[in-house]
C-alpha cells in the first residue's frame, strides 16, 4: 500500500510503498478514505525541536482519518466490515486510574496513532478496535475525517458552558477556528478573536467572530474592553501555545472568568502575574487535553450533523493523498486552514 | 480610644490615643473585644514593597476581630446594641456585576479594612452593618476574633471537595495550617504539608498531616510520590505564593487534579512549564480569593462550633492588646502560628 | 393614580384612582411604562383556589414592570431620577441563610410585588432599591417590561448546559416559549414540545422548536424517541405543572438525563414512578423557582439584547393600560401569548 | 463445586453441587473467599414479587465478593493466577451511550450477576475481566467482600459534597448504615437518621449519627427542625425506598438543599406535593444507581483502607458458607446488618 512515512531524521515525508498490517487480535483494519492535515504533521514534516524528541522513525504519520472497516482482528465484536468509522488517534492503557475513571484522555500511558504508531497517512491502517467512532451517513468524508481537530476544539468550548457569555479565543489556527463556530453555535454572546494571521481573522469573523483584534494592535487591552462592558471576556479559549496571548489572556480576563487553555508553549513561560492576574481575580483554570472518550466524540457528531456549512468554510482545501506536499506547505505557509488529503 | 496606628511611611505601628469613630448612617460602631494579626499586618508594620504602595497613613490597622455593637447608624436595622459580632473586613462595593452575583469577593471596587480604611486594632470601629457576622455563644472571643484567616482556609479547602482524596498543601503559616486542620475534618484522606520552618511542620502534624516536608529535602518528588500511589496528589492547596512551591505543587499535582491557590507571590513568576504540568495533565486550578460572602462564614462557623481543640493548637498565642509589639515580633521570627490581640 | 385593583374576593379587577404611593426610606417610586400580564394575574382576575389562600384585597396586581424613577427614599443612593428600571418582583428578607448566601430567591421570608404587596397595574409604583434593574437604551420598553417571565425561563434553562443537546419542554406557555428561544439561543440541538394548544405549539416552532406534540398524540411516546436516538431527551424543561406532564417527561428522560422543573401543580402528584423513571435510571432533578438575583438578569438582559425578533413574535399583543379586560380575555382563551399593557 | 442456587420459582436457596464454569474468552475464573449477603438476596430467598418478576431459575445467587484468580480466558490480559480480587457485579454492555461516556453505571443492557446470570454463592464464579477489582492486602477478606454494598452507600454520598453540612439519613439497613460512617469519615456536621428498628438506629449512632429518629415519633418534624437551626437538613440521603420516608425527607429538605436518592419503592409513589416540597423549595435530586466505574472502587478502597473500624461494626455476622441459612433469617428478622458468608 502507499504511505507517506517518515522515513529517518530531517525534513519531509515519503510517499512510499509499504506492506498492508496485519490486524492484531483486538485490533481492526481500516481502509483509510480520507486524512487530515493536523499542526503536528506539519511539526513532524518540519522536524522541529519537539518532533526531534518524540519521533523514532521510521513511522506512518497523520492521525485525523474517516475509512471503512476492511478486516478484522480475531476477537473483535460489535463492528462490520465495510462499517465506515472514523477514530480516536490517543490509544490509551486502559488500566491505569485515569483510564477507569472516565479520563482516559489523560492516560499516562498513552500512544497516539502518526506520533508514537504507525498513522493514518496510508491506504490502510490497522488500530485498537475500541477506538473506532461509527460515523452517520450525513457526515460527508471530508468532515468525518476531521473529528479529532473538531474534537479538541469541542473538548475545549465544552469544559465551561459559553451561551450568553463574552469569550475570548486567543489563536485561530483550524482548532482555533471550529472553537469560534462551536462556540457561535453553543450560543456565545460575544466572540472575539486575537490572531496575527489576516486571512485567518477573516476566517473567524466567517464562522462567528464579532471582533478579531491584530495581537500588533497597540490598543487591543482597550478594544477587549470596549466589547466586553470594560470587564473583559468571561471566558478566555487560549488556543496558541503563545506566551504573549496566554498572559495577555490572563490578564484580560474578567474576576471570575473561566480559561480553558489548549495551546501548547514550546518552552517553559516566563513573567506570569500570578498574584493580579489569577489569584486576585479568582479565576479558574481548565487544560485540556486531547478529546474526552467518548463525549467528546458524541458532542463533535451533533456539531457535524448540525453545521456543516460552518465546518466547510474552514477546510480551506481537499487535495488527492498524491498531492500531499502542497497540503503542508498551504499549512506551513499559513495560506489554509484546514487541508483534507483524500485517498478514495 | 486607643488604637494601633501606621502613622507615617516606615516601619513599625503606634499605639496612640484617638477619637472614637462616629458610625455613619448605615454603619455600626463594635467594640473591639479581640483581633488577630494576620500576616498582612506583619508586612505594613515591617513596611515592605506592596505596603509602601497600597498604605497611605495615617491608618489604624488591623481586620480580624471580635467584638459587641456599642451604637447604631441610623438607617440600620436588624442589629441591636450589644450583639456579639465578627465582621467581614472587604467592604465591597454592592453595585457592580461582581457584588450582584454572589461574588462580592471579587468586587472591583472593593476597600479592605486595616489597609484601605480603618481597623481593629482598637477599642472602637465602624463599620457597614451589612459586613457583621453575628457570633453565638459556643465560639469563645479569641477564636471567634479570627473568622478571617479560617475563611481564606475554608473557602481555599471547599473549592474542591476533598473527601477521600489526597491533599498537598504548599505552605503552612497561620491559613496553610488551618486549612490543614479543616481538610482533615472535611475527610481527606491524606495530607502532605510543604514548609521549610520545623515548627510549623510540627503544628501541622497536630492537626492532621500525614506527612510534612522542609522543601530543601533533595528527595522532595519521590517522597510525595510515594505517599500518593505513585501519581501525585489529587488536590493542591497552594498557600505560600513562593514561586518554587508554586511550581513544585504543580509538577507533582496528578494528572485531573485541581490546584486551589491562595498564595500570593511577590512579582511575577517565571518559568512554568505550562505545557507539561499544566495543559497534558488537564489539571484545573482555582484562584481563591477573600472569603464568599457569607457561605464561607456558615462554613467557618459550623468548623468553629465543632473543632475548637484544632483551632486552639494554632492559636500559639492571646496577647493583651498593649503587648502587640511581642505578638509582632513572635510572627516575624516565625515562632508564633496566631496571635490574637484582647482589648477586654 | 389609576391602578388595577382587586377591591374585593371574587372574579374581575378594578381599574380606579388611589393615592400615589410614597417611597419609603430606601424605596424608589416608579412611573410605570409598561407591564406585562403573567398567568399569575389571570389566576388573581379568576379568583381559583390558590388566589383565595394567598391573596389580601385590596390589593394592587401585576408584576412584570418597566417605568422610570420618578422619586427616591431618602437612603437610596446610587439610583438617579429619570432613570429608566426594570425590577425584581420578589423583595427578599436580606437577612436569612439564603439570602446572605446568593440564593435570596429562596428566601424563606420573600414577599411578591403584585400578590403579597401592591405591584405594577398602576401609573406608579414603591419598591425597594435594590431589586431596581437598570435598562440599556437598546432594549424597548415593551420587551424591559417582561424580564420577569423571560427570567423564569432562563433560570430554568441555565440550570443545566443545553449546547449541543436533545431538550424537551412540557408545556408552551408564554414562559415555555421563551425558554424555547432561549433554548435555540443557547445551542440546543433539538427541541421537542408538548403542548396541547395548536396556537402555542405553532408559536413553538416560530422560536425553534423542531417538533411539536400535542399530549393527546397516541404515539406520543415513540415520536420522542425517533426524535432522540430511540434514548429520549437529554433534557427536560417541565414548565405546565401539569401532573401528566410531569410524569412522561420524567419516563421519557433519558438516563443519566437532567429535568429542570419549574410547573407548579395545583395539588399533590400521585403515581410517580420513582423506582423506574427516576431512581434506576440516574437522572437529576432541578428544581427552580423565580430568577437568581443577579445572575439571571444579566443573561436575561443579554438575550434581550440579542434576541428581540424571537421575543417580539411571543408578545402577541400590546394593549392600552385601559384595555386590560381584553387582554386577560385572550390569556383566558388562549389567544395570546405574552400580553403587555401600555402606560405611556 | 458448591453453590447456593435458586432452583426453581417458590421460597428458598438449595445448597448444591454444581459443574465449576468455564471462563469464556474475556473472562477470568474466580475462587470465591467470602461473599456478602445483600437485601436483594433475601428478596430472592422470599420470592417477593420483585423477584417473581426478574428472577428465572436456576440461578446461582450473590453478587458481593472477594475471591482470587483461579483460571484466564485466552483473551484476558493485565490479570494474573492467584491475585486476590473483588468485582463489579454490574456487566455493562459496553457499547451503548452511556457505556461510551463513563456512565456505564446505567447502562441500558446492563446483567447484574446473581440475578441475571450466575452469581458468587459458590466456590467459584467466572465473571468479565473487566469487572474485576484487584485488591490490596491491607484490606481483609471479610471487608473486602462489600465492596458492592459500600460502593452503593459511597455513590450515594459522594453525589453531593457532605463537608461541613448537615444530613439526613432516612433509612439504615447496611447501605444506609455505611452511609451514615462515610457522611461522618467525609466531615458531615451532623447526621440525623430516621429508622424504625430500635438495633438499626443504635448501630447508627455507633457509626457516627448524632441523632436517631423512629418514623412513628410523633414530634419527627420538629425534632429535625431542632437539630437544623430550624431550616431543614442540607442533605438528604433516602436510602429507604420507603414512600413515607421519600415524602418526609423531601418535605424536611432545607431550601437549596440536596436529595441523593438510592432506596427503591417496591411501587409508584402517590402525593407528593411536588409544588411546595420541591419546586418552590428550589432543591435538586439526584438518583442514584449501582457504583460509578470505577471511580466509586476507588474512594470504597480509601474508605476501606482508613475506616475498618466502623466497617467491622456493620458487619455484624461472619458465618461459614453452609450456614447460609442462619445468615437469611437473621436478616429476615432485622437482627443483623450485614452478614458475610466464608466460603475459605
């Protein structure tokens, strides 16, 4: 089968032929239909800092998928061949605390299918039959190939309820971005959105945004305001990993506001103002991680089924799997927002 | 009257002869019967950075009292002349978004007594009526003089049940300790106590650890670990705002844990690692601040009605009022837990 | 002064001239500019049951206001002349464990302006400062003047998140109606309606409902559940008080589901299957009563901000203060939904 | 092997030899050591109605138990010979909704062992992997075989925070009984207990209730109100199932407060005044069923591992295995709380 691995250290991805896996007993073989572009594909194509780490090639990447079920493992119940199923990428333990808790996203054993496993970047893939998500006919496959994106982004509007309040999005990468229309769609008063990217505060304000703010603009501590009754944003969805937007977040919003804070900082972040812009202000904190197994997933399904139109302003491109390279640089160049590969 | 009073910028306090304060129209006067010194007023009597910027003397200090109502504003109501009352020191505002929801401790307009306005540190004060607790007779006057530090501990404990769990508290000064002895009557399963100072380790063995820890100790992690299951605690009470607990805490906090975090550092802090102790661990945090108004007094009052020997373990010391330079003294050297002050 | 009045025990009210009241000391006198009919006041006009227990002519009805300060006690500061109110209806004591700890909705001590104490169906009215709400400009008079009722709504559908979620609301009248609005506003994903008046069930799909049924339907039952996953709903809003309402909302609820519940029975509910329909199966149950002060006028004031066009299709009709009978005849008949009465 | 079996309709268990199973694929084999008696298993016994319905012999009865691993299933990982166990007895279908979003404590294709399958009366029981509990050696055969009804009791408090607030309890066989030493281990204030058996009630105290009620006493009402500042319990914990003891909870219920409701009724429930005792009272219920899995496990194995003492005055009988009979009839009469049977 074709597969665009990572074959050793260094930049770039090969599209190469490789031998179609063997379903391990519990495990299903998925005929991959089509594949999203994640940031952390384009991380690991890059080869940055953190992939240099974490990444032992040779590995299939990619880890957004919707396929059909081609084989199964041989203790496998409860699922069809030809079912066509998305999948949740993180293949928890299920025996630790977390795992029988219901936390399951927070496992610390966990392996994430395209990092740590072969991915989904490949004419098949073979995965943890528990993992699969049957997906409803109404979902078309280049939405139901992103459930995972949508997912951290639900998993993040849903960890504090936003309907009648004034949020805050800092960050509108493709995450970023279904944060805002999930949040228009979760009855959000206000949105607004600090991104430095033009064309992606174009995006936001598309998909719900009312306000989208250059984090350059000298004047955006008194713009937030202007929009937020001068008390700043009840809620802030701190979707950038960036020092600047998770301070100035912090900072603006309001005594009593809730952030959920998703965006991953590469290094450690200094000059934080714990005293003024947490303790005193008596806000709450939320991280997440990953997507909730399986409301989240449940959560993601209602959203595609309901606001398809909304999702399809944001997959900027569906490219055919061969023309992958175009896909990442689209991303690398902060030209797309979200790029489905389609291998069928 | 006499009173304790930060005349001008510079350290120390005075106890000087003053007019009796006459109360204003829906204000009532108290006569003070005793006050603890809380930590804060260590800092305006040493006369450190954040007094030299929030004081402007001259002011009598002083907001942890007990006391009886010696006169009535006119518009008062509901009060009577010689009731027994403790009183919430943050007089907040009653206007604003904050005060209309329950949440006046995180007023924006809020003015704290003893710092912003007058204290108890006196025969007299007044006060808005409003801000009373009336006190019933079971809770004896130098316990009942410091509601104030107990409900910082309280409402610090209560944000997140504790029932059953393990509890690491970061800090065990007058409020780490009481929250200490109110985590153990609220059903923790196991406290750890962080704190560099042997005596304050000890008093918190007292009243319920588990476990203490001088900071300095190399095999700080492992030992936490190891009376954690291997995983950490599941709740942090960060009391000390010392940036190194601040992070400790964090880092050793499991996975889905919830830091409750009072402490308040000096400046900022630098180098959290917001990637790997906060978002992967999907923790929550809460910043606490002051005491709910009032559901954190029902909670302190019904503690003091039922662990009075606890709270005796750590008031070290009932001073007449004359001797406040010795209770001063005592807590800047670290040898004192509270210290309450007896006019009567 | 005109005011409507119920002189006497028995049917009807009288619309007749009496003193202008005289605010007490912290009262504002309110010129009335519009004031919306509640079912409530159709039950006081009727003279039922209930109004003979609780009601003390003579009395001035009417509860849901808007109108302007017209003259301040002598203690009010804070308020302006001029200034254009709304207000809560419910005068808490102030004084006891609810009210002291953010739920002075369940003041055990709480009178009713309208019902306990003179209300609104007059030129004037006295009432307490502090349950003044005042109105942004950008909110017309005719819909300032129901924030009453359009609370109820929103406490009920605040008390559990609807984003995202299957909702069904038992009972369309003008309050069920709004909480279907505020529903959709919010994000539900789907809301069912029972309803037996054809008028209201059509009134429910204007604001949002996507299916109706009339509770006489045989197939009541199962057109719930091909509407929510062969489950039922996620969530109930029990708005008729209707003791078979009750009952198959609580069996259709899906496990694990929650029921807010604010339907007032007229007398004890037999034949409630608590072992099936609520125990075995998980669900919660909130109960709510009136609005949480302040928390649900500052969504409610939010969602009128945003909303008008679904709130103006539920005011049915705006009458001339005068034209009263009429406007109790259609609530009577079930032609009308909200019904406002114009003082100016 | 022997085991307690119901053989066919009518009164009675028979004490018999039967085939030992054969662990299916996902299964595990276990010896049973000791196993607790449940109400449930009398209603067996007696053949009441309940059981006439959902019982269809033959079946092996019992669903508390502590055992080791005897034999594994082909598929069965994680688990090994010998390790010392207990078990949910809830098998879950693992599939549906609820199974896939941490509820599968109401999962709707839920078989309870020993009612709907072979249970753990026996000398040995094969059960789903699973559902298998590992056990520390701090924990004793004799405690460690309730895990099932400790784990209803602790669900049943856990639902609501009990710190600081007072309860009552209506209802004390075993499960209310535990309930009353968690609500104390988990810093209730104040537990009141309504039971009509006078042995129940004093082992109630023993446990921890500083108050104890018969339901005949005339004076109930006031006697709670007495022990509550006149306002009501802020928690209800109806353990029960008993109509009158719902209706009188409920009524006594604080403003605000909460009702965990676990007791079954054996029928519908008439006259609950559904209007005045909840929704103007603005109280919430919460129903609960089985254990959380497995967050219950967890906190049941604290409880277990910090509280032997109370436990072990609850279980009031250890009887060799084939003295079973003696362990039904003293249930039968109220003479006992909980009886463990010793199979080693």
């Amino acid at each position: 089968m074709k597969a665009l691995v990572k074959e050793q250290p260094g930049k770039g991805l090969t599209l190469k032929e490789v031998d179609i896996p063997e379903p391990g007993e519990e495990e299903v073989l998925v005929r991959i239909r089509a594949a999203g572009i994640c940031g952390t594909d384009v991380h690991i194509y890059d080869w940055d800092t953190w992939s240099q780490q974490r990444i032992h090639p040779p590995v299939i990447t990619g880890h957004e998928l919707v396929g059909e079920v081609a084989a199964l493992g041989k203790s496998v119940r409860h699922i069809s061949i030809g079912q066509r199923v998305s999948a949740e990428g993180h293949i928890a333990c299920g025996q630790c605390e977390f795992c029988r808790t219901g936390q399951a996203h927070i496992c610390r054993d966990v392996e994430i299918i395209g990092v740590d496993r072969n991915g989904c970047f490949a004419e098949y893939m073979s995965i943890y039959a528990g993992n699969l998500w049957p997906v409803p006919d109404a979902i078309p496959d280049h939405i139901a190939s992103i459930f995972d994106p949508i997912g951290n982004a639900m998993h993040t509007v849903m960890a504090e309820p936003v309907a009648g309040k004034s949020v805050m999005i800092t960050g509108a990468g493709a995450i970023g971005l279904f944060a805002v229309a999930i949040a228009k769609s979760a009855g959000a008063s206000n949105i607004i959105v600090i991104e430095p990217n033009a064309f992606k505060r174009e995006s936001a304000r598309k998909v719900g945004a009312q306000c989208t703010i250059d984090p350059s603009e000298k004047n955006l501590n008194s713009i937030v305001l202007d929009h937020t009754d001068g008390l700043g944003p009840q809620i802030l969805l701190e979707m950038s990993g960036h020092p600047g937007a998770i301070k100035t977040g912090l900072h603006l919003l309001r005594n009593g506001g809730c952030a959920c804070v998703l965006g991953i900082p590469s290094k450690p972040v200094d000059n934080i103002d714990w005293a003024k812009d947490i303790v005193f202000k008596g806000i709450t904190i939320k991280a997440i991680n990953g997507r909730r197994m399986y409301d989240t997933w449940f959560q993601s399904q209602d959203f595609m089924l309901r606001e398809q139109k909304a999702i399809n302003k944001l997959i900027t491109h569906r490219l055919p799997f061969g023309n992958f390279e175009h896909g990442f640089e689209l991303l690398h160049n902060g030209e797309a927002i979200k790029v489905v590969l389609e291998m069928v």
